[in-house]
C-alpha cells in the first residue's frame, strides 16, 4: 500500500496538514466502553462505543491519524481535538468526505452532539451510483471501501483483523505504524474514490453526482442521527402480547390437532410428517413443487389446496384456515414480538435498526437488524405491533406518508395527459383507472353503491400499482387471487391491461 501517512499529536499539527483544504476526507476509528468490551460489534454501535481516533486526508497518497483514547502511546488533548471536530464537522465551506457517512454521523451526533453539516460526500452512496461495468450497479455489498480500493485504486487494504489481531483499536499504541497506517489510509482511499467517482460521473451520468452531493449524502447524516436516536419502545407490552400470541397459538394448534391427530406440524406447520400427512396420508394433489421439485407447502400453496377441498374434500378446508392462522400468529411472534425484543438495546432502551438508504436493487430505502419498515398495518395485525414505538412521555409521534407517489411520479414521466389531468384537478386515480378498465363513466366507477364497486376498485389499485413494474396478465392473475380473493382468468386479465394501455397512451410509450 502506497501513501505518506504521519501521527499528528495536537492542533497545530492538525491545522497545518488541513491548511485551506476545501475538501477533506475524515474516518473514525472506534472501540466498546468497558462495560461492552466483551459485546460483539459493540464498537459500532454509538451507544456503547466510544471515538478512538480520527483521521484526515486532503490529497491523494497523504494523511494524518490523530489518536484520541489509545491505551498507550501519546493521544492528542481530548477537548481540544473535540473543539476542533465539532468546528470542523459544522463549517459550511468544507466539502466533508467520509466513506459510510452514515456511521460517521452517529457516532458525531451520539458522543459530541454535532449533526454534520453540508457540503458532505458519501462514498459508498457514490459508489452505488455508478457502474461496475457496462450493464449493472454496483450493490452495497460490492461497495465496501477494502474492496474499492482493490478494484478501483489497484491497492490492497489492510484489514481490520489484520492491523488488530483480535484486539480492540484503543488497545493498539497511538504512534505505531500500522495503527497510523490503518487509520490514516481510510480517509486517504475516501478522498480518492471521491475524485475516481467524480471523474465517473463527468464522463458517464452527470446527473449522479448532484444525486450523490445533495440528496444520498446529506440523507446518510440524518440516517446516522435516526440510527443514534433508535425507536422508542413499550417492552411491557410487547412482553403481554408475547404470552397472548403463544396463547393463541396453542388453542390453534389444539383445532388443528384435533383434525390431523399427534402429527407434529413444528413452529410453521412445514415439518416433513406435515407434508406426509397432507400429500401421502390424505393423497391430497401437489398444485404445486418447489424448485427441486418436491411438493410445496408455502402460502400460495396452502390456499390452491383450500380450494381444491372446498370441491374434492371439504371436510379439510377448515385445517387450511387454522394452518394459515397459524402461521400468521408465528409470523407476528417470531418476527414482530421475538425479533423486536432481541434487538432492544440493554443501554437505552430503544431499537436501533441498520438503516440502508441504497440497500435494494430499485433504489429504495431497506432496513435490518431488525426490519422496522415492514410493520403489519392495522387490518392485518390482531396483535397492534405498530403500538410498541411508543413516543417518550410530552412528546408526539407523527405518522407521514406520500400520497400515491409511484403514480405520480409515474404520471409525470408519461406525461399522459389524462393520468395528469386527474391529479391537477384533485380527482381520485382509482376512480379513472376504473373507469378506463371497465368502459363505465367516471361518475359510476366512483359511486360506492354501484354493483362491483368493491372489486372493480380493487382490481384498478392493483392494475396501477403494477403496471409501473411491467405487470404482465398472468402476474396480474396471481395478484389478484392471492392478495385480493378475486378470480379472473389470464384472458380476462389481459383485456384488463390492454383497456388501461388504451386509456392511458403514453403508459406504454413511455414503458417501451
């Protein structure tokens, strides 16, 4: 690895490698507080950790490591570096490059109060947002900053277990080479892949850059400030709906059993003698086989055999309601209620879920550790999950949401005029999405008393939330038999898509 990288010991020092550097790449190195040292990936979590060191790069193949709580060796003046840190991470006239920002930015806003202010430059954002060859994105996984600084750069990173041989950082001496090496070399690779990537952008999408710079990174400070602050959380509530779900799950699993016998259907009722007893035992038709071919048993299955006996046998279609009651209990328990209660952190209370803000394929935010963007909404929900983020006493919770904003955007890309008419004028796009697909007058699609307004509007939701995902006939079908109970054949629904393509022109041009 190439790069001049020196320890700095005070502010002098600091002040004179910045100089009037306009762009300045930074990193923090952590490590647990001595209660947590002991707790696995404690030193990432701003709550239990503390800043070790920090480091700072403003041109390519230099830096400084400034050291801050090391064990041993000379650290630099505690409240002097901080005053300098927080005046550093607050001016308005430093482009401020960090690799994870999001990280950087919890750990500021946890442990010196600061939320960074812009200009700021996310390195990982940017390296989402270009290609790694000529067809495909890079993904989160292939953006971490070891990886582009082997693929990009052409050098090879030490790495963290390498440079800490099973130790923690503050336990390395402040002034060794490879800890000021280490440390130093992440701000330094930072600063070239904002140059790399900036190059990029001019020659291939331009427009990248302005998304990276003023909307992906300033929202990796305030997804940093999120993470710091977790949900609040009611855990005696979630603790008295865990009993009640078990409770109910045992007087299912008793129907059920009163049905099938001593069959032991296990935690989802897929077990192998489940599956026996369904396929071998009552010789019920496998609708449908998993990718190696064996009889599936999923949800959608479950359902096909439901209709299947409420012709052939309807003295089982009852166990497939319990089945799937069950298994909606275990969903809820094992995920909302059990997984939740894991991750509730033993030193604020709170849940503290990894937020990603380019974390799927389509560009959307995603969630883990746990999944707190996927609660089951009140009409789905016999539990009331949504009632364990409990606002702290004198405060609010607000619950915001943007309306139809797919369609929208969607309307705005087609340009076609009669989608964009609807929302000029206020109008309900359900109402003329009916209307297109079933030939009747705007003032019938939205009148709630006429026959089949129930379904029809259901069918026109799904239509339109498809379509902008290239929703076929077939895939409308499956859509509307398994999350709405409407039949239709695939003729049937092809018709559907060809009405709305008809009264929606620019749809498919603008598709194509």
């Amino acid at each position: 690895m190439t790069g001049k990288y020196n320890c700095a010991n005070s502010i002098a020092e600091i002040k004179n490698y910045i100089g009037d550097s306009r762009i300045v790449a930074f990193d923090f190195e952590t490590a647990p507080d001595e209660q947590y040292r002991g707790e696995d990936k404690a030193a990432l979590d701003p709550a239990k950790a503390h800043i070790v060191g920090c480091s700072f790069s403003v041109s390519e193949g230099t830096g400084i490591y400034v050291p801050i709580k090391h064990l041993s060796g000379q650290n630099v003046d505690e409240e002097e570096f901080f005053a300098f840190l927080r005046d550093f991470l607050s001016d308005k006239n430093i482009i401020k490059v960090a690799h994870n920002l999001a990280f950087e930015s919890s750990m500021a806003y946890a442990k010196l109060g600061v939320v960074i202010q812009e200009p700021v430059y996310d390195t990982i954002c940017a390296a989402q947002m270009t290609r790694k060859n000529d067809f495909v994105f890079r993904s989160l996984g292939e953006s971490g900053l070891k990886k582009l600084a082997c693929d990009i750069c052409g050098e090879k990173l030490p790495t963290f277990e390498d440079t800490t041989n099973g130790r923690h950082f503050d336990e390395l001496k402040a002034d060794d080479e490879a800890t000021v090496r280490y440390g130093a070399a992440d701000s330094d690779f930072a600063l070239r892949l904002y140059h790399r990537f900036n190059e990029w952008f001019a020659e291939h999408l331009p427009k990248h850059r302005y998304i990276v710079e003023h909307i992906e990174s300033p929202a990796a400070v305030y997804i940093g400030v999120m993470r710091a602050n977790g949900l609040p959380v009611n855990r005696e509530l979630m603790e008295a709906k865990k009993a009640d779900a078990e409770n109910e799950m045992k007087r299912i699993r008793e129907e059920i059993r009163f049905v099938i016998g001593d069959i032991n259907i296990g935690s989802n009722c897929s077990t192998k003698a489940f599956k026996n007893y369904l396929y071998e035992e009552m010789n019920l038709p496998a609708l449908k086989q998993t990718g190696i071919g064996a009889a599936a048993l999923d949800d959608e299955t479950l359902m096909l055999l439901q209709e299947w006996c409420n012709i052939n046998r309807p003295e089982l279609s009852k166990l497939f309601s319990l089945v799937q009651e069950y298994r909606r209990w275990g969903k809820i328990k094992s995920t909302y209620i059990d997984g939740y209660l894991k991750h509730i952190s033993t030193t604020t209370g709170h849940i503290h879920p990894d937020m990603l803000a380019l974390g799927t394929e389509t560009g959307r935010m995603c969630c883990r550790n746990p999944n707190a963007q996927n609660m089951p909404r009140k009409g789905n929900d016999p539990i009331g999950v949504r009632n364990f983020i409990q606002a702290p006493d004198g405060h609010l919770m607000l619950s915001l949401d943007f309306s139809q904003i797919e369609l929208r955007v969607g309307a705005f890309y087609c340009r076609d005029e009669k989608m964009i008419g609807v929302y000029r004028d206020n109008g309900d796009i359900h109402v003329s999405t009916t209307s297109v697909i079933f030939g009747v007058s705007y003032d019938e699609a939205a009148d709630k008393h006429a026959e089949n307004y129930k379904e029809r509007r259901t069918i026109a939701k799904n239509v339109n939330f498809g379509t902008f995902y290239g929703l076929y006939p077939r895939g409308l079908q499956k859509t509307l038999k398994f999350k709405a109970g409407i039949n239709k054949t695939v003729d049937e629904c092809a018709e559907i898509i060809d009405n709305l393509k008809q009264g929606y022109k620019r749809l498919s041009v603008w598709q194509e």
